[in-house]
C-alpha cells in the first residue's frame, strides 16, 4: 500500500483528498502548513507527495526544494489556483514532477497519481559510489574518508555517524535520531555518548581546516553545513 503526503492548508480541500486517496487504497498523512509538511517528510516514509503551491509557513516552491536536496526521486504532484505558465515552470524547476491546477477532477488526479508511481517504480534508483560535501568526500565501497583531498582515519563508529550526517547536510539532526539511525538503539538521556563521538568526529574532520563543518544546535541537536 502506497503513503501519501499531503500539504493543503484548506482544510476542506484536505479532507477531500483524504478521503478520495484513502477510498482508493491509499494510506494518507496531511499537513496544514509547508513546515509541518517538511518535518513529516523528514520523520516518515512516503511514496508520492501532493502540495499546495500558496502555503502558510512555507510555500510549495520551497519545500519542493528542501524535498528534493534528500529524496531526488520521490514523484511531487502541485495543486495550486495557480495556473499561468510562469508559475508551472516555478513549479517544475523546484522539483515538481506534475501539475494541477484546482478546482480538479479527482479522477484525473488518481490517473496521473499512478503514473507517477508507476514511473518512479520502473526507473530504479542507481547506486552512489560516494558522498561529496564542500571539500568533504565520503567514498562509499572503500568507506574512505578525505577532506580537500587529505585522508582521514575513522572507526566504524565515527564513519557511520559521518556518512548518515552527510547524508543529511544542511539539516539539524537531535541526538534521538542520531541513536535510532546510526546505531539501532534508544537514546538515554543520562548519557553523552553521542556528544562524546561527534567531538571525536570534530577533531577529525574540522580541527585542522579553516571552514569547520560540524555544528552544534543548543538543545537541538546537530547540523553538517560549511555556512555557518
């Protein structure tokens, strides 16, 4: 069964599509504004999301972008009242896959909703062989580690915190999620053990470069970015 996401601020829009989506089989979550959008996307696995383009908070070009820096391949479908061709091409150079403009047909929406999916199924993702950030390269097959060309040594710990932070750039990752992703367990709050590794990963990576890589949130967590 296939999870949708949709971000529609009207509500009964909403709740429309729910209820179409979830009549055809389809299992749904909805988010009221583009911020609550990209953090469900961030926390769940879908298949195919469906966005209002004018949007509280966010609006769909952006969060079409933020979508698009982590999950290239997912289909994004655009609802919007908007329909001139300057704004399908906005729509289409952040990353959306198709267009509709309201007020619609729900069966054409279905229609073009298993095209996606039926095409994001035929075109299977190609494995990467590394990972690049800034001058941050990750080489996946040998688990090599360089920056601007120099190597860095890691233990398995350190690389695997590495590889899912740069997996993750640009994006303030908390030490739960960090526990949960990288080593499979529950994080204890009594505890430092993630603070502890990514200093060792900080001395590591960013103590002999200028541009430092590795940032801490305070009370958040932890961000993989050269603009700080």
């Amino acid at each position: 069964m296939h999870t949708i996401l949709i971000i529609e601020d009207e509500q009964r829009v909403a709740s429309l599509l729910k209820t179409g989506l979830e009549e055809n089989g389809y299992q749904t979550m909805v988010a009221y504004d583009g911020a609550m959008g990209l953090r469900l996307f961030q926390s769940y696995t879908f298949d195919l999301v469906i966005s209002d383009i004018i949007l509280p908070k966010m609006d769909g070009f952006e969060l079409a972008k933020e979508i698009r820096k982590t999950s290239p391949n997912i289909p994004i479908l655009m609802l919007t009242a908007l329909g001139s061709t300057d704004d399908k091409l906005d729509g289409f150079d952040a990353g959306a896959d198709d267009y509709m403009v309201k007020p619609f047909d729900f069966r054409e929406l279905n229609a073009r909703i298993k095209v996606l999916l039926k095409r994001n199924i035929e075109s299977p993702l190609s494995t990467p062989d590394h990972i690049a950030y800034a001058d941050l390269y990750i080489d996946l097959n040998g688990k090599n580690v360089t920056r601007n060309g120099i190597p860095i040594k890691l233990s398995p710990k350190e690389y695997n915190l590495l590889l899912y932070m740069a997996e993750n750039p640009e994006r303030v990752i908390s030490r739960i999620e960090i526990a949960e992703k990288v080593w499979n367990t529950h994080f204890d709050t009594g505890t430092n053990f993630i603070d502890v590794y990514i200093n060792y990963l900080r001395k590591k990576i960013d103590r002999d470069f200028e541009t430092k890589l590795i940032h801490t949130k305070p009370g958040m967590g932890f961000i993989l970015t050269d603009k700080l």
